[in-house]
C-alpha cells in the first residue's frame, strides 16, 4: 500500500509536509536545517546560543560576562548558521529560524502550580528562499 501526503503549500512553494522543530541547545543548526530543507521540507534553527558552533566566537567570549558581547557574537553566528542552512539547502525547501527569547513576563524562580505566574513571551520568524538578506 501506497500512502502519499499532501504538500505543504507556503508562499507559492509545494514542500514535504514535514516540519523539523527548533530544537535548543545546539542541536537544531545548520546541519540539520540544511538537511530537512534539502529534501524539500522545513528546517529550523534554533537561535538558542549558536556562538557555541564558532570556535573563534567562543575563543572572544567563552569566559565573557558582558551580555552585550556574547549577544553580539550570537547575532554573528546567527548570520552564519542562516548563509551555512541556506548553502546546503541548495535552493530547496524552506528555512525557518525559531526565536525564543525571554520577556519581561517571564516567571519568577518561585512559580509553582499553586502559585502560577505569567507565561513568558517568545516569537518566531519562518523566512522562504526569496526573503530578503
């Protein structure tokens, strides 16, 4: 027996009907994102502390306390993992890059179930081939 899905259909692209979720931790990067969408599905990345894949970003900030520096070296390995995904990707697919980021509403340490406390913010960016640079 013979079972095909139905495509995917996102900004005039037809895409395998399957969605890789951005997975933190170092785990969802360029290798990955760049394999899903080269067999024409979505691929995400994770925006989770990618300077981790960078020797050279870890060599600057590896022992840094400065927030400002080690955001600054994430927004450059960002960029990479985005050109690497793309560059593997060949063309194909869909590329999407999964935000999370803590927002002012983030629960306090002593949030428990019987003392619940705001959900934290977070958002998401899906960008297709033709987004701009």
């Amino acid at each position: 027996m013979s079972f095909q899905l139905p495509s995917l259909k996102i900004r005039g692209k037809s895409l395998l009907p399957i969605v890789q979720g951005g997975m933190g931790v170092g785990v969802s990067a360029h290798r990955l994102a760049g394999a899903v969408a080269r067999e024409n599905a979505v691929g995400t990345i994770a925006s989770v502390d990618l300077r981790r894949h960078h020797p050279d970003l870890m060599e600057e900030t590896g022992r840094c306390r400065d927030k400002a520096r080690i955001d600054a070296a994430n927004l450059v390995a960002l960029d990479r993992e985005i050109q690497a995904t793309k560059a593997m990707a060949r063309g194909l697919g869909l590329v999407a890059v999964n935000v999370m980021r803590a927002g002012p509403n983030t629960p306090p340490a002593s949030a428990s179930p019987a003392n619940p406390a705001p959900r934290p913010s977070s958002w998401g960016l899906a960008c297709p081939w033709n987004c701009p640079n």
